[in-house]
C-alpha cells in the first residue's frame, strides 16, 4: 500500500481507505522489528511499539463493538472504573511471553473486522453514549456510525504517529522508508536514510 488512500469515489470509500491506511501504518513502524525491539520504549515516553499496537487492536474493537451492536447499546463492562483502568494500561505493554508476530496476527484480525463493518454498516445509525463512562460527553445521547469511524481514524493516526517517534528512537528508521521495506520499492534519494542526514 503506499503512502497515501487511493483516490475515492464516495463518503464509504473514503472511510474505509484512510482507515486501511492508518491500519497499514503499523505495519510500517514495526517492519523489521525484533521482539526485543517491539518491547523496548527507547524514548522519554513508556510507549513500545508492540504495546501501542496492542492498544490500537483493543480500541478497534471496543468502538467496533459498540458499531455492530448499533442502534441498541451494547451490554458494556461491568467491573468496577478501578480494574477497567489498569487492563487499559496493561494495553501498552507488550509482556514478556507476547511476540510481535502474534501481537500483528490479533491486529490483522481485528482490521478485518473493523473494514468489513465499514463496507456494511449503517453510517448514519445511532450509537449510543454510556453514560457512567466519566470521559464521555452527558449532553450528547448518541454518536453516529459515521463518527465513530471518524474517530477510529484519529485514533489510529495519533497512536502511528507516536509509533514513528518510538520507532526512530529505535533505530533511526522513518516512515517512507520502512514503507519501501515493507512494498520492496527504492526510497527517493531526498527521503533520510536511517541515521544519516537528508540528502541537499
């Protein structure tokens, strides 16, 4: 895939495209990796590569949830904000016994299901807001299928985003070339070599 969607024809397309890209981007930032590498936060921030792929896996699917169940809510977590709050923090880490490979299986097969329910959902269908969650809006009843796929790709973006800062941090490599590894095409010459400095 390159760098940029495809171009598009109509609201659905678009939507699935530039999130078809945003999933690919992960792939990009972990292409090469070893496990170690996956697992290390190399920058000022505890964020690994592994880790933000895992969360990125999870957040598909608790949107995507709410977007299968729609217009009806969906029955929501039970447990107290307390033990919700830490296995969202265990999202981040990608644990000693989780390989890279399978962290990018469970992403692949929730990437599928996040575009199937692009293609066929309806976009203008309510989703409703839980109310008890403490950072959701209480003035608004219901999101829209088409805003929540909205949101999805803002989320995929920040999180590859930071992913291309930790993925530097681990070796220099940048986003265009790491696309050229992974599609086995040749960089511009003006694109930075990994660790070297942009060609005038």
């Amino acid at each position: 895939m390159p760098a940029m969607p495809p171009p598009i024809a109509d609201e659905r397309a678009g939507l699935k495209e530039y999130v078809a890209a945003q999933q690919y981007a992960f792939h990009a930032i972990a292409f090469g990796l070893t496990d170690e590498q996956a697992r290390s936060a190399p920058s000022v921030s505890s964020l690994s590569i592994g880790g933000l792929i895992k969360h990125v896996t999870s957040c598909q699917a608790g949107w995507m949830e709410r977007v299968a169940a729609a217009p009806d809510m969906t029955e929501g977590d039970k447990r107290p904000m307390e033990e919700q709050a830490a296995d969202y923090g265990d999202e981040f880490v990608m644990g000693e016994d989780e390989t890279l490979a399978q962290i990018l299986a469970k992403f692949d097969e929730q990437n599928a299901e996040t575009i199937r329910l692009i293609e066929t959902a309806d976009l203008g269908a309510a989703v409703p807001i839980p109310q008890h969650v403490p950072w959701f809006p209480k003035d608004v009843p219901a999101w829209s299928v088409r805003w929540v796929i909205f949101h999805m790709i803002e989320e995929l973006a920040r999180h590859a985003g930071q992913g291309d800062i930790v993925r530097e941090s681990i070796d220099g490599a940048t986003l265009y070339e790491l696309l050229a590894g992974l599609e086995d095409w040749e960089p511009s010459p003006w694109l930075t070599p990994w660790g070297k400095e942009a060609v005038s």
